[in-house]
C-alpha cells in the first residue's frame, strides 16, 4: 500500500539520518513524551518509539548517494504527519523545492542548515478507514437510531461533580 507520505523526496535529495533521537518538539509536542533515546537508524526502530509522542530529532547530511532508509520508511507504512524545520522553525512540506530551500543557508537565522542540517519529524501510520470499520459505523448508527426509536428521549440529569476542596484551603 502505498503511503500517503513522499518518501522518495528525502531519496531525491540524498539525504541520510546522521543521527536521530526519539524527541518531541514544539508546538506539536506539548508535553514532549520522547524517551530521547539515540536510535537506530532503520524503519522497526521508529515504529517501536511512535509510543513516545511519535516525535523525532533528525540530523540529516547530504550524501553522494541517496539512503535505502526512505524507502524502508515507505514499505513500512509510516507516514509523517509534521516536518519541521530546526533552524527557522517553519513547518515545510514534504518536496524537494521545499525541503531543498532549508536546506540552505537562512537569512533570519545564524545556524545554518547546510549539507543536512537539523529537522524534527512526527511520525504515525495513516488511518485511512477500511471497509470494514465503515460497515461497523454503520451498523453503530443504526443501532442508535433504533435505540432512540424504542426509549423516549429523556437525557439523565447530568449534576457537575462538587470540585474537592484544594488541601489546605
Ligand atoms: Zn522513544
Ligand atoms: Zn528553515
């Protein structure tokens, strides 16, 4: 299945992860839930860590030859759902313009991301519903329907719990 992620273009534009960390970042990652381990470099190793916010500091470098990793990255179904630039920290798209342009060096910022540079990334799996889980909210909604249908609507009361008193107060 093909991923909605363009994995290819971190191919294209040889890049390669020099070092990656389980990391969550801002805005996206508030509280950062990352275990910031160093990881291995490869697919199974970021899938383990999605549990950790699913957040990833990149240090990228240009290679001279592009990095099997992106492609394993695809195979594996792993989507990014945010890429942030680490030096000017905009959220870039996932193209080879794009991309290319931070990698440059940045007007507004003293840091430099040349020959790769500094990214951060959210990484999840798409969920992209089947035709099984349609066929389930389906069937949900027409149980609900019939349920309205044989009680009369008479939603219980709903009293807000009394806030405890702060200890001390
Ligand atoms: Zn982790
Ligand atoms: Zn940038």
């Amino acid at each position: 299945m093909p991923t909605r992620t363009d994995w290819d273009v971190f191919y294209k534009l040889k890049l390669s992860p020099r070092q990656v960390r389980c990391q969550g970042y801002r805005p996206v990652h508030m509280p950062d839930l990352g275990c910031h381990t160093k990881l291995v470099l490869d697919a199974d190793t970021f899938a383990a860590h999605l549990a950790h916010g699913g957040g990833f500091e990149l240090q990228l470098r240009l290679g001279s030859s592009p990095d099997r990793i992106w492609k394993s990255m695809a195979s594996a179904g792993l989507e990014i759902t945010d890429l942030t630039c680490g030096v000017c920290q905009q959220t870039v798209p996932i193209n080879v313009a794009r991309i290319g342009q931070h990698l440059k060096a940045h007007l507004s910022a003293n840091r430099q991301n040349v020959h790769g540079g500094q990214f951060f990334f959210t990484l999840g799996y798409e969920q992209a519903p089947t035709t099984e889980d349609q066929a389930w909210a389906e069937h949900e909604v027409a149980v609900d329907d019939a349920v309205r249908e044989a009680e009369k609507p008479q939603a219980p009361v709903v009293r807000p719990k009394p806030a405890k008193p702060a200890p001390g107060a």
